[in-house]
C-alpha cells in the first residue's frame, strides 16, 4: 500500500519562504533580508515591516543587490536576498560566482517565481536553466521544495548552514502535504513512500504530481517508491542508489530543463554507481510561454500523467 | 585572539621620506613579479603604489592579524583585482604575510593568485576581484554591516577609470548615495587608460566629476596621485566628508607606469611583463631601499 498524504490547503511555495523568513528574523540578529521590488511578490513584508533596519531594498538592480549581500556577510550578516529566479541567477551569474561562490560568502539566494509555472508573464521570466546554472558553481548549495512548509523550514535550515545556498521556490499555491514544523535536512533525500517497481525521483512542484501518479500506478498494479529530492546540490546518492538496488529503474520528474537539472545529476550517480534505464520529465531544451500553470504543465508534460507514462516506459526497459 | 595594530615603517605616522622609500621598494617588488612569472598588470601597479602606501601606512586603522569580519578596524577592497601586484606587496610590507611569499605570485598553488581571492586564504584579502565592476557594492554591503554593527571605522575601496564602464558600478553608485552610505570612500585610479587604449579613445566617460557628483556623492580630486603628500591631504580632506549623509568618492589622477620612465603615459604596460633588460633598467631607476624579498 502507498501511503496517503493529505493536502491541508494548497498555498504558494514563496509563502512558505516569507513565513520562514519572518521566523527567522525574529530568531536571529544576523538574519538580514534585500529585495530588487519585488517585496509583495517574495512575501518579504513581515520580515521589512518588522525589522526595518535589517531590510535593504535596492530597487531594480540585482546584480547591486548580490555585491552588497556579499560585503554584508564580511561583518558577519546572513543576508537572504529576494527576486524571480530569473534575476537571481541568469541575470547575476557573475556576480554570484565571483563574489559570492568562488569568495566563499554566506548569502543565501532566494529565488521565487521558478519555472514555468510562473505563468501568464511568459518565457522572458520563466527560467527552465537555474538549477543548472547553480548547481555548476563550486561550493554552491542547491535547493528546490516541493510545498509550503517544507520552504519554510528550508528557509529557517539554511541560516545554519555557513556558505552560499540557492533556494528555488515558485508563484503558484501547489498542495501543502509535507508537516509542519518539520526537520529539514539538507542533502537529504525523504522517502515519501516505498515500492518496488520504480523509483520516481521528484522535486519541487514535481513532488506532488509524482505521489499522484504512484497512486494511480497502484490501482494498475505498479509499486511505485518515491523520493522527495529536495536538495539537488549536495545530491543524496545513498537514498537513489538504495532505492534502485530494489526497483532496478528510476524517473525523475522536476520543473526545469533536462538539461543541467535533477535528472543529470541522478544519472551521473547512475551511470557510476548502478546502471538502471532512466526516464526523464523535465522540458525538453525549450523556452516557456504564456498560458495558466495548469494549461503549461499538460502542455509540456510536467504532470502525474508524464510521469506515469515514463514510469511504463522505464519499467519496460528493464 | 590578541590583535596589534598595523606594522608601519616607525612607531609613529612614518614621514614622507620613509613613504617615499616605502613606494620605492613597492615599485621594485611589482617589476619583480611580474618579470619573474612574465605575465600580470605592471603599469596600473605602478600608478597606484603612492596610494597604497599613504593608504596602509598612514590612513587606514587595521589590525593584525587578519581577521575577515574587521570589527573595530577599517576596510579596504580592491574591485580592479588585475591589480594585485601591488596590493599583494604593500600587504605583505605591512605585515599580513610574509615578504618572500611575493616569490609566488602567479605561480602554481600559490596564495597569490593572478587575481586577488579569499579562496585560498590570503591574509589581507576579503573579496575576489577581477572580473570588474563588482567590488563598489560590496563595499557598500561592508559598510552597511559597519552601520548595524555600531562600529564607527570607514570602508575604502580602489576602481579602475575604465572599470567604470560596467553598468552595475552605475546601480551602486545610485544606492550610496540614495541611502546614505556615508562611511565610504571609494577611490577611482583616474588614468586615463585602458587595454585598448585611452578611455577617451575606447569609451568616452564625460565629465567623471560631474557625474559622480550628479548622483549624489561628495567628489575629492586629487590632482597630483603620485604624490605621496598630495594623496594624504587629499584621503585625510575624504576622510572629513565621512559622516555628514553622503558617500565620498576621490578622483585620484594618476600617471600609469609611474616611476619607470619607460611604462608612463602609455596603456603598453597594462599587463605586459618586462623582459630582463627591461627589468633592470626599470631596478635602476628604483635603487634598493627595504630590501628586496
């Protein structure tokens, strides 16, 4: 038997974000927090609201916004910056890679808006190469949830954390399952449920989507386990190795370009440690466009029906 | 861990003469370098060596040893890092790390990278740099921390002319003023050139004054930059404007080359290495005076 998750009430990850930070300024001193204008849209106003003094808006200039969260973390601040994932990274890569990565700074990069579901806006902000982009930079930590709490304590966990973090979270209210108040761990993967059949390696919005499909796997007599990969950088070899030594095939399934995401770097341990067939749902080398998240994720088969079909396709590969 | 302040030349403020053999030591070290591994940035090293001395031996409060979060003591970063020759020997004539570690400037597992980086722990160092037009907004996100921490010490940072050319300086430029980030002085080494050629030639910038005064600051010139009493009366008139609700910035003219006849006034030198004759007529003209590494 799967085991069942129960949406308690579909909210969007960036809240998540803005609860976790809001916790996190009133628990830590050192916490401070910028944000290019997009205040509302990272919920970061309890935190500007509430500790105007550790709240530097920089208006419309990122790559401003990276240099000065790298200078703050020399008197030992732990600054959390704020925009589109865009504009986190496309927008700033040299930034972060010169003076936050290869300089070792303590900044935590928070990127909201990732991924196609942005939506309507279109392709110009909806960045399928983030993860990609990130996960490349040395020493740099990479991370994408899947709900709302698990974003907040994503948040909270990565201010222990000493070095650079890119945190990936989006716009739309996706199913909040995962619990409240829970230990995040980075670099570890969650088993969410056991099978025996497939591996689905999962992350952020993909997460639901892939227990969705176990589900319905199950009613066709396919055991599916699934894992919660919500740290791509450091990846949790030992949970996918351990999970395919027992299934012998694995989808990953997450909202961003094959190439240079999840997927990769799951092969990689794959092709080392273990060879198993492999299926990928991700886009495949395209641009976005506008339309409703739900109309964007059938279209470019980020969905529990992709993965479903993959999981076929992985299973009959064996 | 128990901190001294800053090893200078004397007990006291050194006097202008022992500046001056200060530079001239710098100035030997930087052909050095650069000879032995034949490659790095002569020509803006030599501009800005009068500058780094007043600045390290006369004008900041720094404490050793090194500590990254420099509570209680001033700042310094270097955002045009190419220039690492010089800012590796003042450090190390100043006492962040040893003399004879300027032996491996470029070289192959060496702290001295070809560009400035905290990656492989170089005392003195808080930032990489080389990519340009980066280090004004940490500067400011220092200073910044210095504002929140109460600690009352100032935050300096060097930039190239033509580093300017780089938009995000223009973002930072705006932000200092816009908040007030008044315990800053960011200094522009005001040469003139870059590798192409003069800045006028490659991408003419207006009136530099003018334009940083339009955005808020409050503007220092310094027209004799290699002028070891020109740049510690005009550092110590900044160092005034500190304070009073505007960043400072100082358009320090400066001559590329300086002190080896055949680098100045030209942008030849911008990073070229001089071959061994080159070297020795540039020594000659720059006699021994701390004793080389």
């Amino acid at each position: 038997m799967i085991k069942t998750y129960i949406n308690t009430g579909s909210k969007d990850t960036r809240s998540g974000f803005g609860a976790g930070l809001e916790a996190l300024g009133n628990q830590n001193d050192k916490v401070v927090a910028l944000c290019a204008d997009l205040t509302g849209s990272l919920k970061m106003e309890e935190f500007r609201d509430q500790h105007p003094d550790r709240f530097f808006q920089v208006g419309i200039a990122e790559a401003n916004m990276i240099g000065i969260a790298a200078g703050l973390t020399v008197g030992g601040y732990i600054p959390f910056t704020g925009t589109f994932a865009n504009f986190s990274t496309g927008r700033v890569y040299d930034q972060i890679r010169q003076s936050v990565a290869y300089s070792g700074k303590n900044v935590k990069i928070c990127a909201s808006h990732a991924g196609i579901t942005l939506g309507e806006d279109g392709a110009t902000h909806q960045i399928l190469e983030d993860l990609g982009l990130m996960k490349m930079l040395p020493g740099m930590t990479v991370i994408n949830t899947c709900d709302f709490n698990q974003t907040k304590a994503a948040t909270i966990a990565i201010a222990k954390l000493n070095g650079p973090v890119y945190l990936r979270f989006g716009r739309p209210k996706v199913p909040n399952f995962t619990p409240d108040n829970q230990n995040f761990e980075i670099g570890k993967a969650v088993l969410l449920t056991e099978g025996t059949d497939v591996t689905i390696v999962a992350t952020g919005h993909l997460v639901w989507e892939a227990l969705e499909a176990a589900k319905s796997l199950e009613g066709q007599g396919i055991s599916a386990e699934v894992l919660n990969i919500h740290t791509i950088k450091p990846l949790d070899d030992e949970a996918i190795l351990k999970s395919v030594a027992k299934t012998g095939c694995l989808v990953s399934a997450e909202e961003h370009n094959f190439l240079g995401g999840l997927g990769e770097s799951v092969a990689r341990v794959l092709a080392l440690h273990h060879p198993v067939p492999q299926e990928f749902v991700a886009t495949n080398d395209t641009f976005g466009e506008s339309g409703t998240p739900e109309q964007l994720m059938e279209k470019y088969g980020l969905n529990a029906a992709t993965i479903e079909a993959k999981v076929k396709k992985a299973i009959g590969r064996k | 861990m128990k901190t001294v302040n800053l090893k200078r030349k004397s007990n006291n403020m050194p006097n202008t003469a022992e500046l001056q053999d200060f530079t001239t030591q710098v100035r030997r070290d930087i052909l050095r370098m650069v000879h032995r591994v034949n490659s790095g940035h002569p020509g803006g090293s030599l501009g800005c060596a009068e500058f780094f001395v007043v600045l390290y031996q006369s004008i900041m409060k720094q404490k050793l040893p090194f500590q990254m979060n420099g509570e209680g003591e001033d700042l310094f970063f270097l955002s045009n890092g190419h220039i690492s020759p010089v800012f590796y020997s003042v450090l190390a004539r100043s006492g962040y790390f040893p003399v004879e570690e300027l032996n491996t400037f470029r070289h192959l597992n060496s702290r001295l990278q070809g560009h400035p980086t905290t990656h492989e722990g170089l005392p003195g160092v808080r930032i990489a740099s080389g990519s340009l037009g980066q280090g004004l907004s940490v500067a400011i996100g220092a200073a910044l921390a210095k504002k929140l921490n109460g600690d009352s010490h100032l935050v300096y940072s060097l930039h190239g002319d033509g580093e300017l050319q780089e938009g995000q300086n223009w973002e930072a430029l705006m932000y200092a003023s816009g908040k007030k980030v008044d315990n800053l002085i960011a200094t522009i080494d005001y040469n003139g050139q870059q590798i192409d050629g003069s800045t006028d030639d490659v991408m003419p910038m207006g009136d530099l004054k003018v334009k940083l005064a339009a955005f808020g600051w409050e503007v220092v010139e310094i027209l004799q930059g290699n002028d070891l009493e020109a740049i510690l009366k005009g550092m110590t008139e900044a160092k005034s404007k500190t304070g009073h609700g505007k960043p400072v910035a100082v358009l320090l003219h400066t001559v590329m080359g300086n002190g080896v006849d055949f680098m100045m006034h030209t942008h030849a030198w911008h990073g070229k290495a001089p071959n061994d004759d080159q070297l020795e007529i540039g020594l000659s003209q720059n006699k021994v005076t701390l004793g080389d590494y």
